[in-house]
C-alpha cells in the first residue's frame, strides 16, 4: 500500500499540531481541515484512508460530519475515527450511530490512538466485505446466539434453504457447534457421514477434496457437518489453533464452490469462532427479547466493536419477534442504542412439527407463518449483498 493518507479534522490547532506531528513521525501522509464542514468536503475530494474527526468543533460538530460523509456514496468506506471530549457510553453510541468505527477519548495515549489507526487501516484493506474485487467468490455468512435455544440452528438452516430453493444460490450449511452439533437431527442424518474434522485435517484441501466430504442433502442445500461428538470437537479446535490456514484455507473452498456459506456458530467467544467472525462477511446475532439475552447481545456488539469490525458487517436478528415476552421491539432497540434489523415470526407449531418429522420448516412447510417469514429473510440478505456489491462497484454512468 501507498503511504497512507490520513485526514484531521479539528478546529484546535493544539490537537491539530500533536496529531500531524505523531502521524508524520509514524510514515503517514497528513491533510488538515480545521472546521466540519470543510472536514466532510475534503473527505470526499481527498479521498483519504483514514479520517481522524473532532467532536466539539463549532462549525459543524464531528457526529454530524461523519453522518453527512457517511450518506455520500463515496463516503461510506473510509475509517473515522472520533476524538472526543469524554468518555461516556452515551458519546459512544452517538459516535457509532453516526457512522464512527472507532473512538478515542482526550487525553489520548499516543500509542493507542497509532495502534487504532493501524489496526482500521489494516482492518480495511483485508476486509472481505470491503475488498475491492467483487467477483472473489461467494459471501459467508454467520449465525451467531446470542443464547443457547434462541433459534439460531433453525434459522441457519433454514435460510441455507431458502437460498437454496427460493433464490436458486449454490448453498453450503455448516455446523460450526464443535462440540455438540444439532445438523444430523435437524437434517434427518446419520454419524456416518463425513464432516468438519476431515475438511480441517486435510492439509492439501481443494474443491474436489471438499466435495467428498459434504452431504448433498434433499432440501437442495450442501452439508458440512459437525464433529460427531465433543472429543473430535476438539481435534479440529486444535487443529485451527496449529494451523490457522486450515480454517482460513476450507473457507476460501467454499467461497469459490458455493455462492453462500452459511455458518450456524456456537456461543463461546473463543479463537475459533473469533477466526469465524473475522472470515464472515456478514454476521448475525440472534436474539430474543428477553432481558438476558438482551444483556449478551450488547456485551456480544462491545466485544466486536472492539475487534474494529466495520459497522454494517453486524447485524441483529429477532427472533420469535412476536412472542408475548413483555419487551418489544422497540424497548430491545432502546436498551441497545441500535436499531434491529430483521425480525422472524414465533411459530411454535411450525418449528417443532418440523424437529419431529426431521423435514426442514423451508422444505417441510414452506408455506407457514415462519416459512414465509424464513423466505422474506433470505430475500433481504441476497439484497443486502447486491447492494454490498454495488456499492463496491465503480458507477457507470450512462450519457442518455
Ligand atoms: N421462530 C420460531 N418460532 C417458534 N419456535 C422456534 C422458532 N425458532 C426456533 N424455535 C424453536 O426453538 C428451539 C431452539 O431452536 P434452535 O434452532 O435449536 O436454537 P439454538 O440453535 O439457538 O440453540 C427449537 O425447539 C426450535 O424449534
Ligand atoms: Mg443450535
């Protein structure tokens, strides 16, 4: 990479002077703005690899700044970071609701503000989701529980489905519960078949390698199963730990082979689903609105947030959204600072007659209450990554 550049904007020029001293010092070019509105037009004239933003400025504050750099097209990439003036949880959340990845507190540690930048700047550079070659192969997207038995499995498998059958997507489902994973009684399979213990363990994995060992299951999805008990659970953990390619290496397999590849994760916040988290794409947190839950997926968002993932890689899912639980959506959205951006209906009946039969909702009762919502789901991602990909996409503009 070309040395980076990296724009400050704030109208104290002591802060203005530290910053383009410690910035020089450590390679990087430096551009200054020293009001938010002249912030938000060099933002999109300079096109700089980083954006250091003042809160308290009197022309044009930070948060709006970043807001209004954020809803430019050519905007929405670049990291900001911004420098505020006390650390309070209500700053946090007004600097990530406008768009902020990162925040640093006055006063600032030199070699903290430097790692942060390095680590967005990196962070940007490798990000799948950002990366500038659009046609590097198919999305992954993770599941992740934000508590056991909030449906996370069910909507893993069902979405794969749904891509699958209603989209007509080349889909891989795989079951990332290393210790205890739910496909084969979800998918009516036996212990016999191949699963994620002999895709990590093959050091020379390639596509035709990997098609051996996934189940072509009747709903129209593949299959990577999970390990078929908790003891060879823990090969592959260790083989992960050995050998982090392996991981990194049956991903970009399945990129390549498969359109989608949907990831039903395990709770534990722990170096193999870390390596997940860092692979996906996309990651869901499901959830349910009930207190507890609530509790997790606020501490599940500060600990990506502080993994200095892009804002629009995670996104919250409600599940049972209907259910009588006393808290509704909107006192979930307030008790998280975030808005929550998909919902699935509670349909008791549907999701257990489907466990019984071992026949999928998706392809069992495609037409139920949760079925349809199921499909309208699977629809909304295909859309979001389109729009991902546009958005990466240079604009062709058409003289008419
Ligand atoms: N939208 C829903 N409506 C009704 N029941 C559901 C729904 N989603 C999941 N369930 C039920 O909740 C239970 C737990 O689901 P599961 O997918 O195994 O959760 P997790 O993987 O998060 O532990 C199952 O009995 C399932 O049938
Ligand atoms: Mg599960």
């Amino acid at each position: 990479m070309a040395t980076p550049k990296i724009l400050i904007v704030d109208d104290d020029l002591n802060i203005q002077r530290i910053l383009v001293f410690a910035l020089k010092q450590e390679g990087y070019e430096t551009v200054l703005a020293s009001d938010g509105e002249t912030g938000v037009q060099m933002a999109l004239s300079e096109k700089p690899d980083l954006i250091l933003m003042g809160a308290a400025m009197s022309r044009l504050d930070g948060y709006t700044a970043t807001a209004q750099i954020r809803s430019n097209e050519q905007g929405t990439r670049v990291p900001i970071i911004l420098v505020s003036e006390e650390a309070s949880v209500q700053q946090r959340v007004r600097a990530l609701r406008a768009g902020a990845d990162d925040e640093i507190v006055k006063p600032f540690n030199r070699l903290e503000l430097l790692a942060r930048i390095k680590a967005l700047l990196a962070r940007n550079a490798t990000d799948p989701v950002l990366a500038a070659d659009v046609d590097a192969g198919g999305k992954i997207i993770a599941f992740y529980p934000a508590k056991g038995g909030v449906g996370t499995t069910t909507i893993a498998i069902n979405t794969a489905i749904a891509l699958a059958r209603v989209l007509q997507k080349r889909v891989l489902v795989m079951d990332a519960n290393l210790q205890f994973g739910d496909f084969r009684v979800f998918l009516d399979l036996g212990l016999d078949n191949a699963s994620i213990v002999n895709a990590i363990s093959e050091p020379d994995l390639d596509g035709d390698l990997l098609r051996t060992m996934v189940v072509h299951h009747e709903t129209g999805v593949d299959v990577l199963l999970a390990p078929p008990n908790p003891a060879a659970g823990d090969i592959v953990v260790e083989r992960a730990h050995a050998a982090p390619d392996s991981l990194t290496n049956l991903l970009k397999e399945t990129r390549r082979a498969y359109d989608y590849t949907v990831i039903d994760m395990s709770k534990a916040i722990d170096d193999f689903n870390l390596q997940l988290f860092d692979e996906a794409d996309l990651i869901f947190v499901v959830m349910t609105a009930d207190l507890s839950c609530l509790k997790n997926v606020r501490l599940v968002l500060e600990t990506l947030d502080s993994l200095g993932y892009q804002r629009n890689k995670v996104e919250l899912v409600l599940n049972r959204a209907n259910a009588n639980t006393g808290i509704n959506l909107a006192n979930a959205e307030e008790a998280l600072g975030r808005s929550v951006e998909f919902q699935i209906l509670n349909d008791h009946r549907t999701a257990m007659g489907a466990l019984n039969s071992g026949a999928p909702i998706m392809s069992g009762r495609p037409e139920s209450p949760l079925g349809k919502s199921l499909s309208a789901f699977a629809r909304e991602i295909e859309k979001e990554t389109i729009a991902a990909a546009q958005r990466r996409k240079p604009r062709v503009v058409t003289r008419g």
